[in-house]
C-alpha cells in the first residue's frame, strides 16, 4: 500500500529523524519509512522570515509505509466531531518558554484558558531537549489546575516532528503547529500524531490542531490549512512575523495589523474553526484594554498572550456565552455521572472527553460562578 504526501515535507521529516537504512530509508520513531524523491522547481521571489515555497497542487511522493502506520493513516481524518462550543470558550492562550520550569509550573495559577509550552521561538536550540524533557511533568501539572495543555511544536522539515511525539507521549490536548504554510503540513502532523497516539495507548483523534498564521500566503491559504483534518479547531494570527513578512513596523495600536486581524477572523468563520487574536506584546496597561477593546469589536472570542498577568482581562473581555456556559455543565454532568457508575470512558456529543476537557469545564463554571456571584 502507497499513500500520497508532500515530497518536500516528508523528505525533511524523514531525512532528519533517527537511525539511516542501508537501502536508502530512514527509521522514524521505530517505523522504516521509503520515500521515493520527487524534484520541484522553488518558487522565485523573495522570501522573508518564515517563508517557505508551497508545492503545487496534486503533487506528491510516493511514500511506502509498514503495516504497523497504514491503519493510522487510514483513519486520519475520520476523527469525530468536536464540541466547539466548549472549545470557543477558550478564552486565553498564553504562550511560556518551553525550558523555564518555574514559570512553566506557575502558569497553572494564572487564570489562562490555555497554557502552551512554546518549543519553537521561545526556546533556545540549546535548550529544546530539556524543554521536551519538561512535557509531561508540565501537561500532568496543568491538567490537574484545569488548565488545557498544549505545546507549540517546529515545522516538521525544522525538528518538529521530535517536538509532536513529546507532545502527543505528555499528554498535550493540543498540538499548535508553528508557521503553518499549507494544508500538506497539517496532513502530514495529522498522520504523525495518529502514530503516537497510538503508541501512546492514547484515544484515536483527542490530540487537536492549532496551525499559527504567520505569513500573508498562510492568511490566503487559511481555509485550505483548516479544512486539511478534522483535528484543526482553532488558529492563531501571529503579530511579530507577520508584521517582519509584511515589512511594517509594530505600533501599540496595530494599525499595521487591522486588515490582517479582520480578514483572519473572516477566514477563521468561514472555516468553522475558533479564531485566536494575536498577543499586545507591549508593556502598556492601557494599550492592552485598548487593544483587547479593538479585538472584540472585530468578533474575536478568544486572544493570545505572553504575560500571565493579562489573563483575568482576556478573560473578563471574552467571556463565554450562555451557550458555552450549558455545554460546560453538559460535559461536568456527562463525566461525573460515568465516573460513579464506573465507565472507563466518557463520551460527550460525540465527542471522547479527556480529563483535561472535565477539568477546563469546571474551571470555567467556577470562573463565571466568581465573576457573576452565582
């Protein structure tokens, strides 16, 4: 059996991941992958920071894989449906380094919807192994606070594909892909968390997507990204590299931006997927309301960030909906219920429901409970 991906992706995956074969494959995380090399021509034309050429439409290498991936592959993107009620009422999602395990730890306490152990631009190269090391310890701390874990992985051609099988063996809720380019690369991570969910004895299809925006090309492609597996529920815009790809200068009040957060957003609802604004990365009080203000005005539910101060005010500005609030109390009822009859699993709408989702559902609840005074 052959299975169709993108040359230039799965070459880089391969190429860069463990031991070689003497005829011509590579071992990946214990799996003898062959690739059968097709040559594109690059795209001309300047390319910027986080650039990188999509390949055209319908081509592919072939790629041959073993018996133990191919039932994975198979069922890639047959995952079931997600409750995006409860996952647009992730509010907060505030980006840590990876390799700090202190602030790590302490982000548990900060009130944020989403905690994300960024191992791309957050953590130094020399320090990325320890960051990997820190995954589980860090998504088991989070988990227990209420706090989604998630754990922002490299491109798969720069190392990302070592940072996913972390991410997927710790117990990430979510996966969020830096740099996303085109629907090929969400692919290719649907098939390679599909294999260590497997070999983590985890549930076929819990761990979710979040591709970031970082590119004006992304941006135009986001409905393609999105639409590439059913594991994407949300997409974050990126400020800094957007900003350095489209050659402008960042303001406090991100005039430079506005376009670009109103077409995200646009793209983001015609997808179906939870849009997350870009973080105000200023230390300015003021700017940051003024900023949070603009972002609601635009229909923006749910914000990054990089202080864990700024979470209480995310949260207060993007507070859930009545109906977010039922879907919460519908998955803490649906959990505890099958916790007191026994049940080893806990279905939800159609949905498997994890620990980390019961958790960040009653944390919610309680959050409103505190803000309402009911």
């Amino acid at each position: 059996m052959t299975v169709r991906a993108s040359a230039d992706r799965v070459e880089a995956l391969v190429m860069e991941s463990g031991d070689a074969r003497s005829d011509g494959g590579r071992l990946l995380g214990g799996v003898s992958v062959q690739v059968h090399p097709r040559t594109t021509a690059a795209a001309a034309g300047p390319r910027g920071r986080g650039h990188r050429s999509s390949p055209p439409r319908g081509s592919g290498a072939v790629v041959s894989l073993p018996t133990p991936l191919r039932g994975w592959v198979r069922t890639a993107h047959r995952v079931g449906s997600r409750d995006m009620g409860l996952i647009s009422a992730r509010r907060s999602w505030l980006f840590l380094p990876g390799a700090d395990r202190e602030p790590l730890l302490q982000a548990a306490t900060c009130g944020t919807d989403v905690a994300i152990q960024d191992l791309e631009d957050f953590t130094p190269a020399t320090l990325k192994e320890r960051a990997r090391g820190l995954s589980a310890e860090i998504c088991a701390h989070w988990m227990e606070h209420g706090v989604e874990p998630a754990v922002r992985v490299r491109p798969l051609e720069e190392g990302g594909h070592v940072d996913t099988e972390a991410a997927v063996a710790a117990g990430a809720a979510i996966v969020v892909l830096a740099k996303a380019e085109n629907g090929d690369e969400v692919r290719a991570l649907d098939r390679l968390i599909s294999y260590h969910e497997g070999r983590a004895g985890r549930a076929h299809g819990v761990v979710e997507v979040c591709p970031t925006v970082e590119s004006p090309g992304a941006l135009l492609r986001l409905q393609e990204i999105a639409s590439a597996s059913t594991r994407v529920t949300s997409a974050i815009l990126a400020s800094e590299d957007l900003a350095t790809n489209l050659g402008v200068s960042r303001t406090i009040d991100s005039t430079e931006l506005h376009y670009a957060r109103s077409r995200f957003r646009l793209e983001a609802a015609a997808a179906g997927i939870l849009a997350v604004d870009c973080p105000f990365t200023f230390d300015d009080a003021e700017g940051a309301v003024r900023d949070l203000t603009q972002s609601a005005a635009l229909g923006y539910r749910a914000k990054s960030l990089v202080r864990p101060g700024d979470a209480p005010l995310v949260n207060s500005t993007m507070g859930p909906d009545g109906h977010e609030l039922e879907r919460a109390a519908g998955l803490v009822a649906a959990f505890e219920q099958a916790s007191a009859e026994g049940r080893a699993q806990v279905v939800f709408e159609g949905r498997i429901v994890e620990l980390s989702a019961y958790t960040a559902a009653t944390r919610l609840l309680a959050s409103e409970a505190d803000r309402t005074g009911k």
